[in-house]
C-alpha cells in the first residue's frame, strides 16, 4: 500500500476507471451475445452493444453500491452485528425492529421530529417559494439579479460555514435577528405584540410535539399555564427544545430556491389566454392567482411535496452544525438520518443501524405511495 | 395586463423583491462583515452593522495557519478528482438513455429514477462495512470512488433531457461517413450540452464541496478533513468566547468558490432546471 494520500486515491481512481471500462465492454459484449441468439437484426444488435456500453457504469455501480448493500443490511437487520466484534452475527429475529419501534425514544422522537418537519415546514417552505416565484414572476427589472439572490442560499445551503454563520445570527443573547427584534418592538409596539403572539403559537405548538414524542404534556401545561409572554421575550431560537426545531424551518424557508425555480416553471407553462379570459370576466389578480394560477400549480406543489419530505428526513447539517454539542436539544431536533448515523456510529451496532435504514425505506415508501395516491383529490392535470 | 398595473403596485412589487433580496444574501454580509471585526465587536451585545475599525488579522492569521491550508488543498483535490470521474459518467449514462435504443432500456431507466426515492444516507451502514473490508476507511476513496459509477440519479435525468433535445438526424448523417457511437457522444453530443454540463458540473461541485456526512464518517484523520469538517470543529461549545472573527474568516474562504462558480453557472442553472423542471 502506498503510504501518500493523495497518489494512493489517485491510483485507486485511476484502476477504478479501468475497472469500469473492462467491465462495460465485457457487459456491452454479453448483451449483444445474448441479442444475436436471440435473432436480432445487425442494426439491433450494434444498439444494444452501445446501449450498455454507455449505461453499464450506472448499471455497475447500482449493483455495487446499491443492491448488494441493501441485500446485506436486510439481512443484517434481523442479526445482532457489531463491526468492533469479531463475532459471526447471531440471527435475533425480529428484536431490532421490535426495539426500535417499541422502546427507541431517539428513534420515536427522530419519527415525531420529521413530523413536524412535514406538518409545519414544509408548508411554510412551500408558501414562500410560491410567495417568491410569483414575485419573480412579474416581469421586473432586474429579475435575473432577483432570481440569482433567492436562488443562492441553495448552493450556500447546507455548508457547515453558512450554517456556523447562523448560528451566529441565531444566538439568544447577542444574535443579530434578536437584537432586531428587540430593537423592532421597543421602537414600534404592534410588533412587539405580533413577536409575543409568535412566540405563544410557536411554543404551543413546539410544546405539544416534544409531548407526542416523549409521552408526557406536562410541558404544554406549562407554557399554557405561563400565559402570553413577558414583554422582553425573545426567541430562544438555538437554546430551547420549544425553539430548535423553528431554527430548522427558518433555515429550510431561507433555502427555498429550488422549489421556487420549480415553481417558475410551473408559472411560465399557465397558458396566457386564462388569465386574458380570466380579466374579461372580470376577476382581480388576487382572484386570478387562486382561480387560475393555483389550480394549475397544483402538480408542481405536489412534486416539491415529494421531494420536499424525502429531503426533511435527510436533514443532517443543520442539526450537526447547530446542536451536535447541546445533547438535552438534539433529541427535540433529530432527523431519521441524523438519528442513524448516532446510532451506527457511536456503537458501531451494525445490526441495528441497519434496521432503521430499513425502516427509512418502508416509511419513504409508503408516504410516498400515500402521497401519490391523494393526489387525484386535489392534484390538477387535466390543462385543457 | 402587466403593462397596465398602476405605479403603486409597481412600487409594492419591488418594495417587496427588494427586502426578500436583503433577507435572502444577509447571512452573507454577515459573515463578511463578522470576519473583519475584533472579537470585542463580535462577541458585544449591541448591533455592529460594520466594524469600526476592520482589521484583517483573523484573516492573516488562518492564511497562516497550516491546518487549514492543508484542509484547503485536501478539500479542492478531493473535489476535482470526484468531479471528474463523476461527469463523465454521468454523461456516459445519460447518452445511453437518450440517445441509442436499446432492450432493457425503460426499465433500467425506471430503476434508476426510482433510486432518487432512496436517501443515498439510508445505505451508509452497509456501505461503510464494505469500504471497511476493503481497507478503505482513513482514505479519501469511499468519498470519491462511489461517484465515478454515474452517482446521482438526478444529475443523469437532467443531462438526459437535455440530450434527448438534439435533434436525431445529427448522428445518423455521422453513422453515413463511418462514425462509432463513442465518437458520436464525445465529438457530437457533448460539444452540443455544454450548458447542461456546466449545471450538472455546478451541481456536483456544490454537493461535494459541502459533503459533511461523508467525510465524517471515512476520513477519520485530522490530515485528511475537508473544510464543512474543519470549519464545524472550529466552534467549541467548551471555550467561553466564541472566536468569531476566526469561524467566519474560514467560513468566507469556504463560501467563496462555492459564489465564483455559482456566479459563472448561474445562467446555465436558472435555465436548464427550469427547462427540466428538476432540481439538484
């Protein structure tokens, strides 16, 4: 083994493009043999050659990377595997899946988390980047700066710079955001009110998420018990377990690019002629957007839905970034994946993590099988 | 009718395009302005929009600082490599789906757009004991080498639309005068997607330059972290006084290539996944 680094992952890249090369001809090879007994056509046969030629690197790397892998963890789920034991795995049944969905709290409180992440993030992410899509949509000056701004968090996103810069931004005490809000309400009282009656709502709310996930309101009670908030609070946004979660949504509203570029695209392909027919029937453009626009958004709501949710079970930056060092606030923040790598990781249970990545998959799965089967309730198409 | 909005519509239209601008690039200035302070100015309870007195030093001293240099160079170097081996993959791939016919070829397509339901994180344990057996953990291959077999569904979708665009006569007047297939897709097709390329190359860029997960879990080394490992180890829970100047002097120098490619990409981006209706 050579000992540099770098030249020894060059090298490994380098026989790696070799082994893909060799082993794309030989598929390439072996299909067009198979095309040939099967009677086809010169023509046919030199197609399929090239066909997987080109298509064996993926094909390849899925059996790699993907299948095989899953096969392993399927099995490996119902063992008791441990990567620091020497041992051969014990086949234990069912005990892991039992004991995740039974007597897991993280994993419970990662499931309750992921919830809230779809009940009340993703609509609020969905409804600023409709919000700023139809903005965009006005035909401004200007607009390519506009769309280059609301667009850059997304390639910012998730990097651990950007993120320690919000939790800079966020910090109780000195943060910019609650220097302003101080600033905003002592200087102008109805915000101080509006800042109060969100701090109420979003404290409830929070309250009784962390009361599904661990079984016990009585933290509910209180914040109901401790009535509308004293005139100098302030959220506590990366401090409290009432808060962590909000710091997440805020972040995935403040990245709503992507979504909103669906949405753009969503809004060019409205046929102009609705809306003229829409204005000579004399309806505002308020009237229009829910009439006309709306109605006709509706599969691409449904398509940032879907990839939306996948994506919210995946969050792992912000929480590794934000919390990772605060223990009483990662469990009221977790995600599935985060949720996952703690588990596989810190214990090297190989048979447990295995378990919840399977898990992920039936879940996924079937919300994503739920969502496509409502969709014909509220999911337009049919343009014309 | 857009012609007609009266003015004060206009004038609320950008009132609000204005302030969602400011909102959306503030971490940014932020970061900037957090970087040039003192660390009395970062750390004190009022609002400083803008230092007073900007000083550089935080930024002397991370140029300075051999770790970071280090963790610069492994992060660049692991990204070029990835990137390389990545796009043309990818583009291998998605000429198979768009531009030949062949048996099998909707199935595996339907394979592979099935995949983008997996979270890629979901197969890290099992993943992680095969790069285990083969001696891989420590090295930078399990963060590189996955990519070089067309990883990212998504990346292959979207060159793929934009294959499927060209018109098909250009490569059977190439057939006529002898042409291969591996001719046609190098000298023909790829020259014709320059601007998907760059998004899909934008796109990979961004992903691997902000890996955090993946090198977690296998770079296991100080001398191998890249920069999102480095700079989240820069703020310690443990110390009183955040040094603030010094976190947001790496995170500028993190951000900035992420801005210089976005910058140049930019027009590719906006169009080509509003053309595709898909995102990275």
């Amino acid at each position: 083994m050579i000992r540099n680094p770098y030249i020894n992952v060059t090298l490994v890249a380098g026989a790696t493009v070799v082994f893909i090369i060799l082993v794309s001809f030989a598929l390439a090879a072996l299909s067009r043999f198979i095309a040939k007994l099967m009677g086809a056509t010169r023509t046919k046969q030199a197609n399929t050659f090239a066909g997987y030629l080109f298509a064996a690197p993926w094909i390849v790397g899925f059996l790699i990377f993907v299948v095989v892998p899953m096969a392993f963890s399927l099995y490996w789920s119902f063992t008791d595997y441990r990567v620091t034991a020497n041992a051969a795995p014990n086949v234990i049944g069912f005990d892991n899946y039992t004991r995740l969905l039974f007597n897991d709290s993280g994993f419970r409180a990662s499931i309750v988390n992921t919830l809230f992440l779809t009940v009340v993030g993703l609509p609020v992410q969905i409804a600023v980047a409709l919000f700023l899509a139809v903005l965009l949509n006005q035909k401004t000056r200007g607009e390519r700066i506009f769309r280059m701004a609301f667009y850059l968090p997304v390639i910012l996103g998730f990097n651990t710079a950007v993120l320690l810069c919000w939790r800079l931004m966020l910090n109780t005490g000195t943060g910019i955001i609650n220097q302003l809000i101080r600033a905003l309400s002592a200087a102008f009282p109805p915000f101080g009110y509006l800042n109060r009656a969100v701090i109420f709502v979003v404290e409830i709310v929070n309250a009784f998420f962390l009361g599904i996930s661990n079984g016990k309101f009585s933290l509910l009670i209180k914040v109901w018990e401790a009535g509308f908030p004293a005139a100098n609070r302030v959220p506590l946004w990366v401090q409290s377990p009432l808060w962590s979660k909000m710091s997440v949504v805020f972040l995935m509203a403040w990245g709503c690019g992507a979504m909103m570029l669906i949405f753009l695209a969503g809004l060019n392909n409205i046929p102009k002629e609705l809306h003229e027919a829409a204005e000579v029937d004399g309806a505002n453009g308020w009237k229009r957007f829910w009439m006309v626009s709306f109605p006709l958004l509706t599969p691409y709501i449904f398509y940032n839905l879907v990839i939306g949710l996948i994506n919210s079970l995946q969050i792992f930056e912000p929480i590794y970034v934000l919390y990772r060092d605060n223990q009483p606030l990662v469990s009221s923040t977790i995600s599935m994946v985060y949720y996952l790598w703690q588990a596989s990781f810190s214990h090297f249970e190989i048979g447990y993590g295995s378990a919840i990545s399977w898990l992920i998959f039936v879940m996924i799965l079937l919300v994503t099988a739920i969502q496509f089967k409502m969709q014909d309730r509220w999911v337009t198409y049919d343009l014309y | 009718m857009r012609t007609t909005s009266p003015v004060i519509v206009r004038i609320v239209l950008y009132a609000f395009l204005i302030s969602a601008t400011i909102l959306m690039s503030f971490p940014l200035f932020w970061m900037i302005s957090s970087s040039l302070k003192t660390l009395e100015e970062a750390n004190s309870p009022g609002i400083v929009w803008v230092p007073e007195h900007p000083t550089s030093a935080a930024y002397t001293d991370i140029l300075q600082n051999s770790n970071f240099l280090r963790t610069y160079f492994n992060t660049v170097f692991y990204v070029v490599l990835a990137l390389a081996g990545t796009l043309l993959s990818v583009a291998a791939v998605a000429y198979a789906f768009s531009r030949v016919e062949w048996p099998g070829r909707n199935l595996v397509f339907f394979l592979m757009l099935s995949t983008m339901l997996i979270p890629a994180q979901a197969l890290i344990v099992p993943q992680y004991i095969f790069f285990h057996k083969l001696g891989w953990i420590g090295t930078f291959n399990p963060i590189i080498i996955p990519g070089y077999f067309a990883g990212g569904a998504a990346m292959v979708f979207l060159l793929r639309q934009a294959m499927a665009q060209i018109p098909k006569e250009l490569d059977e007047s190439a057939f006529m005068d002898g042409a291969n297939h591996i001719q046609i897709w190098w000298n023909i097709i790829l020259p014709l997607c320059k601007a998907p390329l760059a998004t899909v190359a934008t796109f990979l860029f961004v992903a691997t330059w902000n890996n955090l997960l993946g090198p977690i879990i296998y770079l296991q080394t100080v001398d191998l972290y890249t920069l999102p490992v480095f700079v989240a180890n820069l703020y310690n829970i443990n110390s009183a006084v955040q040094p603030w100047p010094t976190i947001m002097t790496a995170a500028v120098l993190t951000t900035v290539p992420l801005m210089v490619v976005f910058f140049f990409a930019q027009r590719f981006i906006l169009e080509s996944v509003v053309v595709s209706g898909l995102k990275g």
